[in-house]
C-alpha cells in the first residue's frame, strides 16, 4: 500500500481533538465528516474520532473484561487472543476502504495508547510507515477535567494518566515520533502548527500559517494548574511527576526523546508497573470438588478430590491423578456462587485408553441449567447454575482397573457472555411456541368435543321425531277404529242422524257465508296491519345485526381463540421478562448480601448532596421523568452538589406492606446496587455531608411504609428543603391516567366507557366524583389519598408541569393550593425561523415518536404504516424505536444520556420530518415528545384526548392540528395537496434547555 499514517496518541482530556484538528488542517486526511463521532457538550469543538475505529477498540476492551477508564492494564500477551485477531481483521479492511487512495493518512482516539500492540502487524503487514505524535497535558489539569465531566477522583484520573502516557511512550521507543504539550498548542498555535509540518515533511505557507492562528479556542481551557504546582503537591504520586518530567524532556529535546537513557528509564517504569499491577491484580480461588464411586458404588469424602479455580473468566486446564479404582460413576460439585460454568475438555486417560466424557452422552445435572451439550460445532458444554449444590453426573463409565487421570478445561466465573444470553432467550422462546403448540392441541381437542356434543344432540333431536312420528300414526289408527264402529251401527239410527247432519250443515252454511265476509274485511285489516309489523321486524333485525357485528358477531366469536392465544404469549413474553429481571435482581441482592459487612460501597465526591425519589433508574430508562431528572442532575451538579437516587427494585404497590423489599441506589452517576430501607438509612445518616434537598419525584412502585421510614430516618440526622413533584396524576388515584374503568367485567360494548375522568373530578367537590363509585380504582382511593395526603404536608413546594394538572390536584387537595408551582420541563431558546419547501419530489414523511405503547396511540400508527394506500404517499418513521418491528418503517434509536436532550429533535430535522403523530388516547401532563416536537419545527396531529397536547396546540394553533377522531385523521392525510401546503412555508425552530426550579437553589444558598 506504501502510505504514511500518522497516529495521534495521548490520555483523554488532553488535547488530542485539538490536535487532531490541527492535523487535518495541515493536509492530514482523518475520514469523511459522515464517519466522524459528532461534537458533544463535552466537547462542542468535535472529536475527530472515526466511529468504526473506535467501536472496534470499545468491543475488544470489553472482550478482555477492560475499558477506557479502567486502571489495571491489560492481560498479558492479550494481543495473540481470537479477539485481537478478529479486530486486526476489521481494522485492514477499515483502512483498504477508507484510506488506501490516501499517501498520508490518519486517525486519533486516546483508546490507541493501550491498544498500539494491536496496530504495529496491520501496519507492518499493510507496508503502511507510521508517525507518532504524542498529546501531553499537565495530569492535574486532566484530573480537574475528568472530575467536572465523570465525577471522577484525582486518584483514579492520575492512575489512568500514568498508564496512558507511559503505555505511549513504551510501545513508541525506536518509532518516529514527537511530543506536543496541549498548552504550547493553545499559547504558540503556529509554532506548534510549524513543527509539527516540519515532523511530517509537509509544506508551511502563509494560508497554513492563518489556519493554525485561529484555531485553538482558548475559552475553552479550564485548567489552571501550571507545572511548579504539580511538582510541589504533596498528593501527586512521585511516578506520575517523573513520568511528566520526561515527556516535557522528550518534547523540548528530539534527540533525548529517542535516547537511550529515556528509552531504558521509560522501560523500566513500565515492567515495574505492569509488575505491580501483577503482583497486586488477584482474584479469589474456589475450590471445586470431584468424587468417584469406586468399588461399592458410593460417593463419599473419602473418595474424593479437590481443584482451585479462579473467577478470572478464562478458560483453564487441571490434571487430576485418581489413584483408585474410579468405579461406574463420577460426580463434579460445582461452585454455588460462580454461575457460569463451561466445559470445553473432559478426558479420562488410562495409559493408552482416552475416554471423552463429553462426547459420551452420559451427563446429568443436578441444579443446573444446560444451554447445549458438547457437540463437535460448539467443542464446549456450558451451563448455569440455578439453585443450591449445582452437580454433575457422569455415569456408566467404561471399566478400568488401576489408577487413572481426569483432564479438565474449564471456565467457572461470574459472567455469562452474550452468546450464551442468546441461546438462554432461545430456550424460553423454544418453551413458548411448545406451549403454544400445546394449547393448540388443547383448543383443537375442545372443538371436537364440541363438534361430539352437536352431534350427540342432533341425535337426540331425531329420536324425538322419531317417537313423534310414531305417535301421529297410533293416533291415525284409533281413529280409523272409531270410523269402523260407527259404520257398524243400525242403518236407521245413521239415517237418523244423517238427516239431523244435514239441517245442521245447512243451517252451518249460512252461518259460514255470514262468517267469510266478515272474515274479509279482516282480512284488510290484517294484511295491513302486518306490512306494518314486517316494518318494525326489519328495523329490529337491522338494529340485532349492528348490535351482533359489535358485541357478540360471529368474526368476534370466530377470533376468540386467536386473541386467547395472543393473550398467553403476551403473559409467557411477561413471564419471560419478569424471569430475567428477577434473575438479575436476586444476583445483584446475593452480591450485595457478600458485601454487607462494609454497607453501600463507593465514597462519595461531593460535600453537598440531593437526594431523588423516583420509580425507576434515570441512567437506564428514557421516559419523560427520567429525562428531567437527568437534566436536574446535571444542572446540580454545575452547582457543587452531587445527587443520590433511590428506586424500586421490584413492582410494590403504594398500600402494601410486604417485608424483605429492596431498593436500587444511584450515587454520583453510578449504580451502587440494591439495598433494605433500613441499610439505605444507615448508610446516609452515616455519611459527612450536607443534605440540602429531597425531590420527590414519583412514588409509583414504591411501599409508603418504606418512603415514610426514608424520610424519618433521614430528617433525623439532616435539616432538608422538601420539593415534590407531579409529573402526572399518580397522587391522585391508582390510575394515574385518569382513566374510568367499570368495575364489573367488561364486555365489548362496555369497553367505550373507558373515558378520561378528569372533567370530572375537577367539577366534583373534594375530588370525588360519582363516577368514582362505578370505578375498579376506587376499591382503596380512601386509604390512597390519606397515605399521599401525610407526604404532601411534609413537603415544602408541589411542582406540577402544566395547568390542567394544577386545576384537577387543586379539586382533590385543596390545603394545598397554596404550595403549588406550575414549571414546565423545558425551556424554548435560541428560536430560528427555517423556510421549508413543499415535499414534491418525495413522499411526506409522517413520524411516530416516543414509546411502542397503546396508550401512545400504537395501535393507529399500525394501522396507519400497514395500509398500503397510505404507503404510495406517505414515508414512515419511528423516532426512538429501539428494535426493527418492519420494513416499512424508518427507525431512528437515540439515548438522551449520550447524545443530549436535543438528541430527537436534531433526528427530527436530520430526517426532514414533515409530521409526527402524538396520538396520546389518555391525558398527558406535560410530554416531552410535544416540546421535542415544536424545537424541530414539526407540526403536530394529536386527538383531543390528549390532555396537555391538545390544550397547547389549542392555544397555539400554529403547532399542529387537533384532529375530532381516527376518521378524520385518515381524511386529512388521504388529501395529499392539502398536507403539502400545510407542512411547506416558515417554520421556527428552537433550542431546547432545563428549565430548572429557581427556589430551590435560592433557598439552599441562605
């Protein structure tokens, strides 16, 4: 290939963006803008990192259980493991596609320091020549920094400098190289700019000249620190001043840099370090036991041995020496508290007599889930361990007379790796189809059952004919008898009575002429009276059919056992899901259970602190309360103050008051596992800090015995400001979406009566409405109300985002109007108005954003992306979706923890979204996707049940349509020329900020 590539080293957060930008402005090629990491906050001039590069490094740090952050180095020799090799592998073909064209090329991530064993053979094996240049900063500085960005100790941030910079300077000795310190970049950018061109043998002008001044942006530099302060602080480790005082050696003099003497100084200080780390870096052993039968077939201690293992989470060999006679049998003890178990040897030799007990079938576990036996495609067992004394049996094991030795590979640790993770989701989708099937098969046995019973009946309906029939014919008979007696009477007697027949009959003739025309006019009469009767039937058979086709039609008898069966998988898919984060949970409980007798671990950062209530992880959800308290976090901690989290571990409900329940704890961005109220209590009144504030900011989840201890415990030892907040209407009623549900089982038709109920309990005094009464929620609304009641007087101020929200807690609580603040989430700022033309030349494009859930209006937006006339106008979009549901939408994923609160409004724009659906069938409090939604200038559909979406776009029309119903939705969007004038023309755009509480920092400043 014979290209040159210059490869930008140095710790993070010490100007290696900087000088990355600096390169590329004297000539060096880095990659495209599109493959380029974006700017961030935390560094708004750019990254000038290639994206795949550094995803590569990432994913081969976590396969050696490292990253970027870790202070260990790495394991010995890592460089010759299948990973690396896998990673070389992707980093050719990175560069024969992206820089192979290029005579002078480069890249820049920090991660490389560690890494550089790595690159040497690609580059090596490329013909590629490498240049050097390595990024130095005063470590004070880069502590102070990492400290303001990730909360990090001054320890932890020297640690990593010095691993950092020495690992540059030892993987570099005897390659061409310089060191640029990051202050002389900012002070002398063109001399910087001049040697650096000088290094690389590449042309300096006057228009390079230009470039180099105005590039650094001294605003930017925050660290005050100069190099007599490092020297003379007592608390910076001796290792780190030697190491910066040869990088600033190296810099000023080129040919002390590639000296012998600094060449053997840096030699020495990394062995030493490495072997320090060596000597300290061990983990603890377990043993593992091994029994054999021997001659009576019984496993005793006698007959068994014992082999160490570590958790390292590589796989190691054992040879075990049985100097018996092993018998018929074996059996492995594994060990409880590893759960990850991995077998890829089990060989039993005698002299020239191999046996493979993997391979022999013979296995049995006790306590142990198998994933997949030994097979020649996965050469490995693996297994879970799953309940006390996980075992393994290897039974009817081939007679051998003597001793014997038992060859073992095995890995035994706490992880379990994603492969392993997969075929686990693998089984239990495996398991749901076979109950699937098996409910099938039970449906099936129910229709022919059902299928026996008609017939049955059907046979019962024809005897009864049978037996009928019969009967009319014995009938018949007795007649004809009677008619044979008759004709045998006197002659004269039937005379008699024949003639006596005969005046009857003539006189019952006039009688019946007289009767026929009065028979005839009411027969008139009839007739019309029954035109008017079939009338009426045809209304009421008209009015049966709609009632049928609503609540009991026969596509809604026909579907029964489909939606039955919708409804268990959606249980096993819950099932499923409760299994795993049960699982999780009780191994982060045992974990914390073996380390109780040192309470939460970690120290805490700050001296002041908050404390957060809320219903679930803020690091980990990304729902609309997580997002403020993120922002809350980060706005406080600008302040000096650090926040402590406390969540649910588990789904309790307000009134329980179960024991042994447990709550996760977030301190200083990290989680700090999940802990008894009690331990939380202790743990807080035992820490030396200040308690300025509690924000309360939901209690779904929680037990109120467990919230009410909290605050007791904590109130004993703090003086504290109290704010809670009402992000919806959980403290009103258990449903906190305001929605009225009969109490009685729902039929069809019952279902329209779910309603917003909101209206309501605004009108009604005291906030109980009488449609209360008829509601499954009202069963403890009592009891509920009272328990929030004691945590609202206990609060100094009541947030609520929005007025709809004030008017319906006021109905409810009114002592407590008084401590009400209406405070929206965000802010609008920075407005831009965008001129946006109609979308002739391609389809509208129509977005879904936020959350996959019914009461977000899923179910319309399904129907909406599956109608295939709708697909020839419009182009569909999900905004947030974390999964590929189909192919005929666009998904965009996005964190706001990564990529900023401005994360889905710049996707929205990005993508050039014509229009988002907020289709909210339940009243929303505030929602984060509108505000995200106006910053992009995209207009908004919602319905009027929205709540606070269809109140703001009420008072701003200009935000988007408040469409009547799913009908008239449809309509607008099938009128193609009416929906492109609508979304062309000006539009403003903003810029979205926290709009945090000003009391509370005012009142903690007194």
């Amino acid at each position: 290939m014979n290209t040159n590539a210059i490869i930008i080293l140095g710790m993070h957060r010490s100007g290696t963006s900087l000088l990355a930008k600096t390169v590329r402005s004297l000539g060096v090629y880095l990659g495209s803008e599109g493959q380029m990491i974006g700017p961030r906050e935390d560094n708004p001039e750019g990254f000038w990192e290639h994206a795949e590069i550094v995803d590569i490094h990432e994913k081969l740090l976590a396969s050696l259980s490292s990253s970027w952050d870790t202070t260990e180095p790495l394991p010995a020799e890592w460089w010759q493991s299948e990973e690396a090799a896998a990673s070389r592998e992707q980093l050719k073909a990175i560069i024969s596609r992206d820089f192979s064209q290029r005579t002078i090329w480069g890249f820049k991530d920090p991660r490389t320091c560690l890494l550089l064993p790595l690159w040497k053979p690609v580059l090596e094996e490329l013909n590629i020549v490498p240049s050097y240049i390595v990024c130095l900063r005063n470590p004070l500085n880069v502590a102070a920094s990492l400290h303001r960005r990730d909360r990090f100790t001054n320890e932890k941030s020297l640690a990593l400098w010095t691993l950092y910079v020495l690992s540059s300077l030892y993987h570099t000795q005897d390659e061409k190289r310089i060191i640029v310190s990051y202050d002389h970049m900012l002070e002398q950018p063109v001399e910087t700019g001049k040697i650096i061109s000088d290094f690389l043998n590449i042309p300096f002008d006057e228009e390079v000249r230009d470039r180099m001044s105005s590039l650094p942006d001294r605003t930017l530099r925050h660290g005050t620190f100069g190099t007599s302060d490092m020297l003379q602080m007592q608390s910076v480790p001796s290792i780190v001043k030697h190491i910066y005082q040869i990088g600033l050696s190296g810099e000023k003099d080129q040919n002390e840099l590639n000296g012998e003497m600094l060449h053997e100084t840096v030699r020495s200080t990394y062995e030493s370090l490495i072997q320090s780390a060596q000597l300290l870096n061990h983990k603890r052993a377990y043993r593992m036991q091994i029994y054999w039968a021997g001659a009576d077939a019984q496993f005793t201690e006698e007959k068994s041995t014992y082999i160490t293992v570590s958790a390292s989470g590589t796989m190691a060999s054992y040879q075990v020496e049985i100097k018996e006679e092993i018998g018929s049998a074996l059996r492995i003890n594994f060990i409880q508290e590893l759960p990850y178990i991995q077998f890829s040897r089990l060989l039993l030799v005698q002299g020239e007599v191999e046996v493979d007990l993997l391979k022999s079938g013979n296995l049995a576990y006790v306590n142990c889930l198998v994933l997949h036996d030994y097979d020649a495609g996965a050469n490995k067992a693996v297994g879970i361990s799953i309940g006390p004394d996980p075992q393994l049996f290897i039974k009817n094991l081939p007679l051998l007379q003597g001793s014997a030795t038992l060859l073992i590979d095995i890995d035994h640790s706490f992880q379990i790796d994603e492969e392993v993770i997969k075929r686990l989701l693998q089984q239990i989708r495996g398991l749901q189809r076979a109950d699937g099937e098996q409910e099938a098969l039970r449906l099936a046995a129910d229709q022919a059952e059902k299928r026996l019973g008609m017939q049955v009946e059907h046979l019962q309906i024809a005897n009864a004919a049978q037996e009928e029939t019969i009967r009319l014919v014995a009938d018949q008979l007795e007649k004809q008898l009677e008619t044979l007696e008759l004709l045998c009477r006197d002659k004269d007697t039937l005379d008699a009575e024949h003639k006596h027949l005969n005046r009857q009959l003539q006189s019952r003739k006039v009688e019946i002429a007289e009767l026929q025309d009065q028979l005839q006019a009411k027969d008139k009469l009839l007739m019309n009276e029954l035109l008017l009767h079939r009338q009426r039937d045809q209304e009421i058979e008209r009015y049966r059919r709609e009632i049928a086709l609503y609540s009991a039609s026969l596509s809604w008898r026909a579907t029964i056992p489909l939606r039955w069966l919708g409804d268990v998988a959606r249980r096993s898919k819950r099932s499923a899901k409760r299994l795993a984060k049960s699982t999780l949970q009780w191994y982060a409980v045992q974990q914390n259970r073996r380390n109780r007798s040192d309470g939460l671990p970690g120290k805490l950062i700050d001296k002041k602190y908050a404390i957060v209530i809320s219903h679930t992880n803020y690091l980990e959800s990304m729902g609309g309360t997580e997002k403020y308290i993120y922002e809350q976090y980060l706005h406080l901690a600008r302040h000096d103050i650090g926040v402590i989290q406390i969540f649910p571990g588990q789904s309790y409900s307000l009134l329980d008051t179960k024991n042994g329940a447990y709550y996760g704890v977030v301190a200083d961005g990290q989680f700090r596992g999940f802990h008894s109220i009690m331990d939380i209590v202790e743990w807080l009144s035992g820490l030396q800090i200040q308690l300025t504030t509690l924000y309360t900011h939901h209690l779904l989840n929680w037990q109120i015995s467990d919230y009410t201890a909290l605050y007791s415990g904590v109130q004993q030892k703090h003086t504290f400001l109290h704010i809670l907040y009402m992000h919806d209407f959980f403290t009103l009623c258990s449903s906190y979406h305001m929605q009225f549900e009969p109490k009685t089982a729902i039929s069809r038709m019952q279902l329209s009566e779910r309603r917003s109920c909101i209206a309501d309990i605004a009108a009604s005094p005291c906030g109980v409405a009488p449609i209360c009464l008829g509601c499954r929620h009202s069963v403890q609304l009592s009891e509920w109300r009272q328990a929030i009641q004691a945590v609202l007087a206990q609060a100094d101020h009541i947030v609520v985002p929005s007025n709809i929200v004030k008017e319906t807690v006021a109905a409810v609580y009114g002592d407590m109007v008084h401590k009400l603040t209406i405070k929206g989430h965000l802010n609008f700022t920075e407005q831009s108005i965008i001129h946006k033309p109609k979308p002739v030349q391609r389809k509208i494009r129509l977005a879904y954003l936020g959350y996959k859930m019914d009461n977000k209006g899923w179910q319309l937006w399904e129907s909406l992306y599956k109608d295939k006339e709708l697909g020839q106008l419009y182009e569909f979009h999900h905004v947030g979706s974390q999964e590929n549901y189909s192919d005929h939408v666009v998904m965009h994923s996005y964190s706001f923890i990564e990529d900023g609160k401005m994360a889905a409004p710049d996707l929205l724009a990005k993508h050039d979204i014509d229009l988002v659906l907020l289709w909210s069938i339940v009243p929303e409090s505030y929602s984060y996707t509108l505000q995200e939604s106006i910053a992009a200038g995209v207009p908004v559909l919602t319905s009027p049940l929205s709540g606070n979406i269809a109140a703001t776009i009420h008072a701003h029309p200009e935000l988007g349509k408040v469409l009547q119903s799913e009908e008239q939705l449809r309509a607008f969007l099938f009128d193609a020329g009416e929906v492109l004038c609508y979304v062309s023309g000006d539009r403003a755009r903003y810029v979205l900020e926290y709009n945090h509480l000003s009391f509370d920092l005012e009142e903690l400043s007194l």
